[in-house]
C-alpha cells in the first residue's frame, strides 16, 4: 500500500502551509517563514517551489494572482484540514513527551 504523500508534513512543509493562510509571493514566505522560526529554518528558491508545486497538485494551495514575475498563493480548505491534522498531531507528541518526562530532564 503506497504512503499517503503527505501523511506527515516535513517541517519545510508545515511552515509553508502556516505562511499561506494569508495570501503570499515566495519571497514573502520565505520571509514569513525565517521570521516566524527566529532564522532557525531557511527555505531555498529549489525547495520552495518544488514544494509549492507539489501543494498546487494535491490541492492544498492554490495560485491567486500574477503580478510580473510574481506568483501569488493561499491554502485551500483542504490544505487548512492537513494543516490542522499536522498541529494536532505535533501537538499529541509533545503532551506523550511531557507524560513520559521529557520535561524534566
């Protein structure tokens, strides 16, 4: 049985689809993405439009408008669904985390 694709959501992912609540040109979210995570992640043009492309594809995100050489986007209702999932899954594995001591190490 093949791997739904996107069963988990890489981290480059995940802050993609974050960025894209709001309608966004990929500098903006390479922008919104370094600034949400202090620096911490940094997504190259290859990764961001490869991942963009493959968004498109499955529907999570669609293309809004074009200005010049400026491509618009913003999550669809299915991608906010996933996105949604991934967060309360994230979220489950911290509170196990915490359950089984992590926090006080």
């Amino acid at each position: 049985m093949p791997r739904d694709e996107f069963q988990s959501l890489t981290e480059q992912m995940y802050y993609i689809l974050l960025a894209l609540l709001m309608e966004r040109c990929g500098v903006e979210i390479v922008q919104k993405v370094s600034n949400q995570t202090d620096g911490r992640l940094v997504i190259g043009p290859g990764t961001l439009y490869a991942l963009l492309e493959r968004f498109q594809q499955c529907g999570m995100i669609r293309e809004t408008r074009v200005e010049g050489r400026r491509r618009y986007y913003k999550i669809t209702a299915s991608g906010r669904k996933r996105l949604q999932e991934e967060y309360q899954r994230l979220t489950r594995m911290a509170e196990d985390g915490k359950e089984g001591g992590l926090d006080e190490i």
